[in-house]
C-alpha cells in the first residue's frame, strides 16, 4: 500500500524530462526486428509493457542488448524470426499483444500469445477478424480473448475497412500488410495515432496516408534498415503532470521534449479549452515532432468532449474526467465506450475512484458527466489502481487537492508504463518558486 502526497503548499516546480513515449517504443523494437543490420534506440521506455515486446522478440530470435535506455537491435529481418520454444507472454500489454498478431504474420511458423488477468479480458478480434481479409489466420477463445495463436503463412493483399477507431489494429494490418504482394489499403474509422506509419518510413518503407487523414496505402515488400531512433517523451505521461500543475495553485513546470504529434496532443487541446496556462515551444526534430511544454496553476471551466475528440487523448480521458473535477460546471464526455476494454473498464473505475473524493460523477454506457467542485470531501481514504497504471497515476495527481491521508493499493502497477513516476511527481514537489 502506497502513502501518497497531498496538499502541497507551493505548488510543483521545476523542469522535467519525461520518459521515452510508449507507443514509440514498441515499434522501434519491432521495426529494428523487422529491418536488416543494427538499429540503435535511445530514451527507450524501460516500463513493463515495453520490456513484454524486447522479451517477445528475443524469443523470437532477435538479438537485442539494453542498458537502461539505450536498446541495440541486430537483425537479419523478418525471415529470420524462430519458433519460440514456448508460448509468449504478452504481460499486461495490449500494444505487444495486438502489433505482434501482424508482425507475426507471413512467419513460417504458429506462434502462441498468453497475458496476465487483465489482458486475458481484452477483445482480440477486432484484430483477427480485419486479419483474415489479408489472408491471415488468427485463433482466439471462443469469447475472442487470449491466448491465441497466430499462424504463419502467405497474405494477400486487400483493402480492410476498420470499425473500431484503434491505432493497436491499424498497426497490426500495416505490420501483416508489407508480407504481401500487392498494395494494400487500410481506411479508419477516425483517424489515430500514426507513429506506425512515420517510423516504417523512417526505416525505409513506404506508407501514405491520403488527405482525409484515414485511408493508408502500404507499400509492401519494402527493403526495411536499421535505424537510429531517438524516442521523444511520453504525451501520455507528460500529461499527468500538466494536469497536476494546472491544478495545484503556484505551479509553474516545464516539461521537456515531449511528442507532439498532433495524433497525441488532444489534451493539450482539452486542458486549453479549459481554460489551463499552457505555453508550447517546439524543438527541431526528424520525424516525430517535439517541443517543451510550460504549464502555471489556473483556474478551469467545463467542455464537452465527443467522439471525434477521443482517439487523439484516448489515454488521458482519466486525467480529464480529474480536471473536471476540479473545473466550474458540469463535463460531459461522449463516444468514449473504448474505455470500457482497456487496462480496465475506465468509465467504471473512473468514475469509483473519484467518488472517493466526493466528486458528482455519473456514468454513461459511452462516457461520464462530471460536476466539477471548489470543496472536496474524502468519503474514502483508500484509493485503488485496480492494477491499471494510468488511473493509478491519476489517483495519486488527485491526492494532491485535499488534505487528508489516503492510501493507493495496487500502486505497483504503474510499472507499467511509468517505473519512475513517483520519484518524478516527488522532484517536482521538492523543488521551490525561487529554488528549481
Ligand atoms: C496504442 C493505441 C491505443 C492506446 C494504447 C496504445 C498504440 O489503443 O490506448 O495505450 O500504441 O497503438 P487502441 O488502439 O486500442 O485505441
């Protein structure tokens, strides 16, 4: 059980490198397993759902070498993947999980996939089902959850109208897309997260999205190098802290080079609306774009958030249900049933845990309204993650606007994408106005 942090008395301060982005880290692992030579990878994520990818494919036959941050991949590419001795244990991580069902395609042989309790629960065949369109075949439970198997084998080329708006099965059609023949194209229902697509150009592929930003054309077959892959910081965790700074009367933080692809920056867009002190300075970069993030205390309003705003702060849909608990008025988020089969069903757990702050917080079949207050009243002082990572973080930045002791259980989960995070939430409270 984890004591945390409340009440600070002068706000956050200081500046601060997040670490390496999520997303950004499996697929340059995956990417360096798929390319001829070496590939370099530095401010790697070393969080538990990014070290389930590095296992996966050392399984596979890939040499791969890691000291803290930094990754050196020595590939011979695709072909060169093994039999995995035994089946591979995907942890808690939807992204190995689902980006692996692809990549796996085209192998010469049938891989296993297992996961924890969490990921057990999870839909897969919003994966397998676009998958068999290529011509590849993927076998779930009989509910289309884990473990599955993939099997290796030839694929087609097609065209795949996706009806779930995920980045994770995009990516996966991309992956399984390049073993083809032909082009293929994918069309989005909504337009996500497109690091996939950048990073495949980068070593050497040729991807393109059209400019209704939805239908993509792959290229297949492309001759793929290793790379040298710098991995900005993390928007999803970079975003705890802004929440925390606008909140917390005092703070002024910088965050520094942190990814803003514009896939990624919904909640940079949802805090302004709100009426947050955000100042963005970009910092040249090759491929992803970057910049330095300054964030002062400030006093929030209400918004509204729809459907076509999710994909782009899918992640952080917890973080804005705590800034309209904090904000003047009633928030409504819609369109966002996604949340029900993530780490775990978010609209629920969400809205459990903030009750514990006596927050007004009323679920939807798609979303929650919640009634943002001056006056917090603790009605329960153990909070709990529910072992998902991200409302851990969450529960931990909302501790910080009462004054009471409150507890975290399951506060170890948030290993999974943020091994740090609570030295990191500590520096930033430690430092002063005049001392940062
Ligand atoms: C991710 C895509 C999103 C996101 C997840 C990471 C990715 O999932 O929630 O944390 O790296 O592609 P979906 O594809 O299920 O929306």
């Amino acid at each position: 059980m984890k004591t945390l942090a409340t009440a600070p008395t002068q706000g956050l301060h200081g500046k601060l490198d997040v670490p390496g982005d999520k997303s950004i880290s499996h697929r340059a692992l995956m990417l360096g397993a798929i390319a001829q030579g070496k590939t370099t990878i530095d401010h790697f994520l070393a969080g538990e759902d990014c070290l389930s990818t590095l296992e996966a494919l050392r399984a596979l036959g890939v040499e791969i070498t890691r000291t803290n941050t930094t990754v050196i991949i020595r590939s011979a590419g695709r072909s060169a993947f093994k039999k995995p001795q035994k089946p591979l244990d995907m942890g808690n991580s939807g992204t190995t999980t689902r980006l692996l069902m692809g990549l796996l395609a085209g192998t010469n042989f049938t891989t296993t996939l297992v996961g924890d309790s969490s990921l057990q629960k999870r839909p897969m065949r919003r994966v397998s089902e676009p998958l068999a369109k290529l011509g590849v075949r993927v076998e779930t439970t009989e509910q289309g959850t884990l473990p599955a198997k993939i099997y290796g084998g030839e694929v087609r080329a097609s065209t795949v109208k996706l009806n779930v708006a995920s980045a994770q099965v995009k990516s996966a059609l991309i992956f399984a897309s390049l073993m083809a023949d032909e082009p293929s194209q994918i069309i989005e229902k909504l337009p996500t997260r497109n690091h996939t697509e950048i990073m495949i150009n980068q070593f050497g592929g040729q991807i393109k999205t059209a400019a209704d930003q939805r239908t993509i054309t792959v290229q297949p077959k492309p001759k793929l190098i290793g790379q040298h892959v710098i991995v900005p910081g993390d928007m999803s965790s970079a975003a705890f802290f802004m929440v925390a700074a606008t909140i917390i009367d005092n703070s002024d933080i910088t965050l520094t080079n942190v990814n803003l692809n514009p896939t990624r920056t919904g909640i940079l867009e949802a805090l302004r609306k709100m009426g947050a002190d955000i100042t963005v300075t970009p910092v040249e970069n090759k491929g992803e774009k970057i910049g330095n993030i300054r964030i002062k205390a400030a006093k929030l309003h209400a918004i509204t958030i729809d459907a076509k705003d999710i994909p782009a702060l899918i992640d952080e849909l917890p973080l804005v249900a705590l800034a309209a608990a904090c904000a003047d008025g009633a928030t409504k988020i819609s369109g966002a049933q996604e949340l029900r089969v993530k780490e775990t069903d978010r609209i629920a757990t969400v809205a459990m845990e903030l009750r514990k702050f006596g927050i007004d917080i009323t679920e939807f079949p798609d979303g929650l309204e919640i009634v943002g207050s001056q006056e917090w009243k603790v009605v329960d002082t153990q909070l709990d993650s529910h072992k998902d990572h991200r409302l851990g973080m969450m529960l931990a930045v909302a501790a910080l606007r009462v004054r009471t002791k409150l507890t975290l259980k399951n506060a170890t989960a948030i290993a999974v994408s943020y091994p740090n995070f609570f030295e990191d939430l500590e520096l930033l409270l430690k430092n002063t106005k005049d001392g940062d």
